[in-house]
C-alpha cells in the first residue's frame, strides 16, 4: 500500500535495499540513491491510451499464443478465473520468443530513462487473458435463471500489486509503476480504470468513499493502454459491457495497415503488461520452456517481425468526456471484492440503462461522475478459510487477479 519514507531513510542505502515510496518501489538516482523528489517521472499520467498503437502481421497466431499461455496458468476446482498466475520478463534477460519480444520493447517504450532503476532488479509482469463471450452465451441460453454477473468477459474491480510480498507481509500491496492493457480482438467487455488509488496500509478504510473521474477502454485490435499501477481496474461487464457489433469492419483502419476479419467465436483477447522497477514480484517467473515450445509467431535472433509500432504512438489522444449521474430511484447495484482481507463493495449508483448507454456511446472516454455515481463502501474483515466452509451465508467467490 501506499507508505511515504521521509527523505534521509530514503538516502540511506547502507541497511536498506528495498524501500516503498507511495505505494511503489522507489526509484533511484544515477548514483544509486532513492529518488526523493516530489515530482516522479513515471507514471507520467494516470492514463494514457494510444489507439492504433500496434500493427500484427499474423494476428491469428498470436491470438493462438495469447491462448496457449492463458490455458496454461493452473487454475482452481469451480473457479471461474486462474488463481492468478503471472510470468516475468526480466529487464535483462533476453528474449526467446515473439510474446516476450513484445513484452521487452514494450519496457523500454515506457521507461527510456535508465538512470531511474537497477536492471538486474526491474522488468515486466505479464499475463493473457481471453474471454469467450459466445460460449459463455450458449451456456445463458440454457440457463435462463443464471445470474446477470455470471458473464464470459467480465474482469472484478481489483488492484494490481505483489500478492506474494501481501502473503509474507499482510496488508502491504507494492504496486507496478505502470500497468498495461494492450488488446488484440475488437471484443468483449471495456476496461474500467477508476482514478481511485490504493490507501495507505494502515487506513484501509479511507479506500471508501465517491469516485468522480473514470477511464473506459472498448477493446480494439492494436489499441494499448496505459495507467497508474495504483488504480483500481477490471472490465465489469454487467455494468459496462460491450459495444454491440463492435468488429474491425466497422472501426477507422491503422494508418498503415489493415486488420485481418475477427474469428466467428467472438472471443476478448488482451495480453496485459506490468512494468516493476527496482522490485521483482515474488511469485512471477519466465515462462516455462515447454510452452514455449507450442507458440506459433515467428521469432529468431532476439526480435519478432511479427509487431510493429505505429508513429500515432503518442500521449496527445483526446477522450471523449462523458457524464454519469447517480439515479435517486433505480440505482444499477454493486459489486464485491476483498482488498487487504476486508470485504469492499463498489456501487453504482447510475441506472442500468444509462451505464449500458454510457459504454456503448465511444471506444474511449472519460467519465465524469457525479455524486453517488460510483463509490466504495469497506466492509468487514474476511473470514478465514476454515471459518468461511462454516458460513453458510458467504458466497465470495475471489479470484484474485
């Protein structure tokens, strides 16, 4: 979580290797002291989007990788999401096939001062997810009594930070200075950044309270973004689901190349990136050489031809605002997840209606909320694990990332 260290503890690297500053791990000076200034460098903004970012040559292929490493993360008996398994591309390391290629240049992109971190102790966090939309519909066909929330795409509200550090130190979330999102389908649910950072770790319950700004992201093949590793995040498709025939056909072209049709199986494809300087997250590891042994894109002598960067790749993108405001009558409802081991609840208090309209009236915007649009309310302590099998009336289903 987010902890402040006072300047000359911060300057004093004799006994301390690794210090927190606002939720991140510090950054250095070129001498090898923490960066103290008031002023930090990166995250430039809260949120950055860049809409043609990216060119893929061979989009289906890597839409096969994406799914091959997705399928790989171990998942639990009646989860519906992993148990949130990640891997970790070292700033250092080279790399050995198209995705950690990607995921190594898209470093650098981010973090052109190297003055800032040491290598050997920063690098990317990195996962894929895809989210199968139509299969997830045949099975509410079926089911017509299965609940709203049960969706194929949908991602909970949460916070990306060290859950491995969290398990060692309880209630001490380290953030990545960056998180990103870049999409490789033009499906599924948005994604929702609020400008609501982690709290400090020994208030949690000033986590709580209204939300007023707000990011929401429609997937587009070669679309990236970029936020603040300390936001709250998800892709809440009950609240905010997809843009209705939203397909490549229908969208403005890459300047410089055109995207290949969608597959019949309208499936979210999003490799996400998180960027770690100075502090390796304890539980991310490089992808294991079997399966990279299964990836289809092209790859020799350290690059992939398989991706491209478009000059559009700029931090000059306007968004287009947009107003929520709370209804007084038939508010949307709420959604639960647990932070810091209490149990959180996001409300919304817009109608349904107009958070549908909201997320289908443009790809990026910028929500403006009113009072009592969204706000957090923290709860009581979580159960323990053994406790939990005894309560009957707890049904939180956590999934971690």
């Amino acid at each position: 979580m987010s902890e402040s260290v006072p300047a000359d503890e911060a300057n004093n690297n004799s006994n301390k290797d690794f210090v927190i500053r606002d939720g991140f791990p510090a950054l250095r000076k070129p001498d090898g002291s923490h960066w103290i200034e008031d002023d930090e460098p990166i995250p430039r903004q809260p949120f950055l989007a860049f809409e043609h970012a990216l060119n893929f040559s061979n989009i289906d292929d890597w839409r096969h990788d994406c799914e091959t490493v997705f399928t790989a993360r171990d998942k639990e008996e009646n989860v519906s999401y992993s148990a949130g398994v990640t891997y970790f591309m070292p700033s250092v390391m080279k790399p050995r096939c198209a995705i950690e290629a990607f995921v190594l240049e898209l470093f650098h992109r981010h973090v052109t001062d190297k003055t800032l971190y040491l290598p050997e102790q920063s690098g990317a966090e990195w996962w894929t997810l895809v989210m199968d939309e139509s299969e997830e519909n045949e099975k509410n066909d079926d089911n017509e009594d299965e609940d709203d929330d049960e969706q194929g795409d949908e991602v909970g509200m949460h916070f990306d930070a060290d859950y491995g550090l969290e398990e060692q130190a309880p209630n001490l979330l380290v953030h990545p200075r960056l998180a990103t999102v870049t999409y490789l389908s033009d499906f599924g649910a948005p994604t929702v950044v609020f400008n609501k950072k982690s709290p400090p770790p020994k208030d949690i319950d000033s986590l709580g309270g209204e939300i007023r700004t707000a990011w929401l992201s429609q997937p587009s093949v070669g679309k990236h973004i970029a936020f603040d590793g300390r936001l709250l995040h998800g892709a809440p498709a009950t609240f905010f689901p997809a843009m209705q025939g939203h397909h490549s056909s229908e969208l403005e072209e890459p300047p410089t190349k055109k995207v290949k049709s969608e597959p019949a199986n309208k499936k979210r494809y999003t490799l996400l990136v998180n960027i770690w300087l100075n502090h390796c997250p304890l539980d991310a590891e490089p992808l294991d050489e079997d399966i990279i042994q299964q990836l289809k894109v092209p790859f020799a002598e350290g690059k992939s031809p398989s991706f491209s960067w478009n000059g559009s790749f700029d931090a000059t993108l306007l968004l287009q605002k947009v107003a929520l405001t709370a209804s007084t009558e038939d508010p949307a409802g709420e959604e639960e997840t647990v932070i810091c081991g209490r149990r959180v609840s996001i409300l919304y208090g817009a109608t349904m209606d107009r958070m549908h309209e909201v997320s289908a009236s443009g790809r990026l915007l910028e929500l403006e909320l009113g009072e009592g649009a969204v706000s957090i309310q923290v709860g009581e302590a979580v159960l323990e694990e053994s406790d939990e099998e005894n309560d009957e009336s707890d049904s939180d289903n956590h999934a971690g990332k």
